[in-house]
C-alpha cells in the first residue's frame, strides 16, 4: 500500500499515536453494514469535501483496491459538485484522474 513519506516519518516518531488513530479507524469500520469498498468511497466524498489532496488520492486507491471502479470514483467526485461547489470538485477530479492514470 502506498503511503506518502510524510505518514511514514510521523508513524516512525509517534508510534503509539499511529496505533491509535489506526484502531480508531479500524472500529469505525466495523461499526456497520459498509462494505469496505462503500467505506471508501463514502471517505473519498468526504475528503473531496475538506479538499483534501492527500485524502482523495487515499481513498480513490483505496476504493480502487476494494473493487470500485473508475465510473464509480468520477462519479462520487461529480457528486460532491452541488455541495462543496465547483473549484472544489474539479481540482478532486484532477487528483483522481492522476491516480487513475497510475492505476492503469
């Protein structure tokens, strides 16, 4: 799995905050009926919306890695249209496109 140097440098200095947030993630995801494919996409919308580059870059992997596929990913990006606006949306769609292109 892919994980900028940034992540790698904080999980090396702070180990047990990492753990931490990572159990934190792991009982949300057991908390419902998601599967792990929805669970990402759902966090993908979600990162579109803080205009989060590094998030939408994540979970557009992610989502890809649990089967969803590239209509799918657009698709929840064009979504976010109507909510966090256009220049929002289209530079998620630009950081997409590029995962994307590297996925192929």
């Amino acid at each position: 799995m892919y994980l900028p140097r940034i992540f790698k440098t904080f999980m090396e200095r702070h180990r047990e905050l990492t753990e931490a947030q990572l159990k934190a993630g792991e009982l949300a995801s057991q908390a419902g009926p998601l599967d792990q494919k929805a669970q990402h996409l759902v966090q993908l919308g979600i990162a579109v919306g803080l205009g989060s580059q590094g998030g939408v870059r994540s979970h557009a992997r992610r989502a890809l890695g649990a089967g969803a596929t590239r209509e799918e990913i657009q698709q929840v990006v064009l979504l976010a249209t109507t909510m966090v606006g256009f220049p929002l949306m289209i530079a998620a769609y630009g950081w997409i496109e590029e995962v994307l292109t590297t996925a192929k």
